[in-house]
C-alpha cells in the first residue's frame, strides 16, 4: 500500500477545511487499495459560535465508514490522518475494529496512540491495531503552521500544541 499517496488523501482534505478556516485535520480509510470513507475536521471555524470537540476528522469518516455502500472488513481497513488521533477518536477506531493506522503529525498535547493497550479493559486491550507514525509529517506540520499564523483563528491559539508546532517548523527549516 502507498502510504503517501493515501496520505496526500487525507492531507488534500485538511487543505480544503483550512481554507475554510477550520483546524486542518483530514482522514481517509482505505482498504483493498480504494477509499471507502473520508472525513475532515469541523467546529473550529472563527465564524461559529461554538466549537465541537466530536466533529473530529476520524469521527466522520468512522460515520460515513458506517453508511460505506462497499463491503467493508474492518480488520483490513487502515485509517490515514493528518494529525495522532486523539484518545477520543483512538478508543472509537479501537472500537470499530481498524487494523491499522497511519498519522502524519504527532499529537503532543492529545495524541491517544501511545496508550499501553496492555494495561486497559479486554475490549481494547485484544485490538489488533497497528500504528504507523510520522508519514508525509513535514507537508502536515506546514498546514498546522500556516493555521496558527491566520491571525483569524483562534482555535488552540496559545496552547502547547501552537509552541510545539512553532517549535518543530523552526526546527525543520
């Protein structure tokens, strides 16, 4: 499998929400080499009046995985995001049975998948989940940076997750 053409994918969805001024997450779940689901982060525009904290880019594409018109086996499905999951979305890929993951950008301040799966309940602890970090990571911390220097948004503005993004553009420059 291309991982970095899936996440090129997933990182045109987090352009195209960018540009509507959201937080530039994007997810695309893939099996047997076809996209069946895509999902995009949504509530942290300046124009709404209230943020959500579920309508993360993994959320919707597990929801619109659900209504997929293909057969889809969980198990041989891998989801690629732009951004970690956070312990959220991570319990809810457990949950619908992914078998693996793919992130550009770690989550410093949220990520879940760093969980020691061994020390929680059977229902996650027998996941077979594997996890893949760091593809295409460079071309997602350029979107989160570009995110953080739109005066506009104000999402997460002057948190850690802004330094760290500072931080690690200066870094690779």
């Amino acid at each position: 499998m291309n991982h970095e053409a899936f996440m090129g994918l997933a990182l045109d969805q987090a352009a195209a929400v960018a540009a509507r001024g959201e937080f530039p997450v994007g997810c695309v779940i893939v099996q047997d080499g076809q996209v069946v689901a895509r999902g995009a982060r949504f509530g942290t525009s300046p124009d709404r009046s209230m943020v959500s904290e579920v309508d993360h880019a993994e959320i919707r594409a597990l929801r619109n995985l659900e209504i997929c018109q293909q057969a889809v086996v969980p198990q041989n499905c891998t989801l690629f995001c732009t951004m970690e999951p956070c312990l959220m979305c991570f319990g809810a890929i457990l949950l619908a049975g992914l078998g693996t993951i793919v992130y550009a950008f770690e989550d410093p301040m949220g990520g879940g998948t760093c969980c020691d799966l061994r020390s929680l309940p059977p229902l996650y602890r027998d996941s077979r989940v594997q996890v893949i970090r760091g593809i295409c990571r460079q071309k997602s911390l350029d979107l989160f940076y570009d995110f953080f220097n739109k005066e506009a948004n104000r999402y997460w503005k002057n948190s850690f997750l802004e330094a760290y993004v500072r931080e690690q553009h200066q870094m690779s420059g």
